[in-house]
C-alpha cells in the first residue's frame, strides 16, 4: 500500500507541475499576444501615417492652387460689390445706390437723386458662380412675401439743462 500511495503522490505531483507549468505557459502567451498586438498595432498606425503623408504630398499642392483660388474669387467679390455702381451693368444711378455690404450689399432708392422716388430695391451682387447665403435667401424671401414695413424712431434729446 505504501508503493501505490507513493505512485499516486508522484502522480498528483506531477499532475500539479504540469498544471503550473500550463498556467505559466498561458500567462506569457498572454504577455506575448498583447506584445504582438501592440507591435501590430505600432505599424499599422505607422504605415497610416506614412500613408497620409505621401496622400499630404501629392495632394497640397491642388490643396493650396484651389485655397488661392477661392480666396482671390473672394476677393473679387468683395471687390465688385463695392465698384458694381459705377459699372454699366448696374441698372440704376450710382447716386442712388447707398452700400450696406450685409446682410445685402446695397439699398438704392431708385429715383431719389433726381427728386422723385420709384421704389426702393434691395440689390445682391453675386460675382460667377455664387449663390445666395441662407440669410440673404431669407431676407428675399420676405421681401417677396411682402414683410417690408416702415417704421420711425423717436427719442427725446435734452440740449439744455432744465431749470
């Protein structure tokens, strides 16, 4: 009985070295997965990185020519809203015309130079291809919807002191 308990005790032994042995092995297989995975992790971002840099390179320079671009449309804009009276395309007196610049660039009361009131128009002036901002859409909007009034504003002003 003593050899079959000293077999089992062996056995266990055994049992519980290969159990620790497994348990080791799993932790660094852990250890050595999350390792890959940060590896892995560090050269995608690293090939990401290389990507966006070669895309930067080839592609700022069209990035910068449309930048210049615009910005000297818009300047042109600014530019001819501030000329368009004095142009033979503009449809009324240059005197008339009063600019605003936003949220419409002028106001010309059409007639008023020459002592007779027409009308008062309310005048955008789009160079090319520009369209109407939401704001100046809206402020169309209720011209055309006749949501225009008149109103005066009075407030009292003391020059001298009362007594």
């Amino acid at each position: 009985m003593q050899t079959s308990t000293l077999v089992l005790l062996t056995l266990f032994l055994v049992a519980l070295a290969t159990i620790a042995v497994l348990v080791y092995l799993l932790k660094e297989n852990k250890k050595a997965q999350e390792s890959l995975e940060r590896e892995m992790q560090r050269r995608i971002n690293s090939e990401y990185r290389l990507l966006f840099e070669k895309w930067k390179k080839e592609y700022e320079k069209n990035i910068r020519k449309d930048a210049a671009t615009k910005s000297r449309s818009t300047l042109v804009g600014k530019i001819t809203e501030h000329f368009i009276p004095y142009l033979p395309e503009f449809p009324y007196d240059p005197q008339d015309a009063r600019f605003l610049g936003a949220p419409i660039d002028f106001v010309v009361f059409d007639g008023m130079s020459e002592g007779e009131l027409k009308e008062i128009v309310l005048v955008e002036v789009k160079t090319n291809k520009g369209s109407l901002s939401k704001r100046e859409r809206q402020l169309r909007d209720a011209v055309k919807a006749g949501k225009v009034k008149w109103t005066q504003v009075r407030r009292k002003v003391e020059l001298e002191p009362e007594k």
